[in-house]
C-alpha cells in the first residue's frame, strides 16, 4: 500500500531573543504565512535572517511548519 503526500501550507515562524525571565529564555514569535509550499529550505532561512534584520531582537530560532494531506492510493 503506497500513500500520496501533497503539501497544503507552509508557515515561516522566527522566534526572536525575549530575554531572560524567571531564570529561562523568553522567546517571542513571529510567523508568516502563505509560503510558496515549493520554496526551499535554504530560501526559507535566508528570508527569515532578512526579515530578523529588520528586528530590535535577536534572531535565535527558524522553524518551517508544513501542512500535508495523506491519502491511500
């Protein structure tokens, strides 16, 4: 049994420096949504450290979240 993916949805999610609280490290996100699903992860990041340059905060985390559809063909 062989299973179909197709992608849905890509979201970009920056999580910028929030400093220190209560001892542990605050991050504070930002995401963004309606990413070409075929963009890859080298273009993704490269967008996300433009965009974290634009930022009062440090840039310490990308995440790339991914949608997909599963089906049995």
């Amino acid at each position: 049994m062989a299973i179909g993916n197709i992608k849905e949805k890509t979201t970009l999610r920056l999580e910028l420096d929030g400093g220190v609280v209560d001892g542990k490290q605050k991050l504070i996100p930002r995401s963004f949504s309606q990413i070409k699903t075929t963009a890859s992860d080298e273009e993704l990041y490269n967008t996300a450290t433009a965009i974290a340059s634009l930022q009062n905060k440090n840039l310490m985390g990308v995440k790339k979240i991914e949608v997909s559809s599963l089906w049995e063909e």
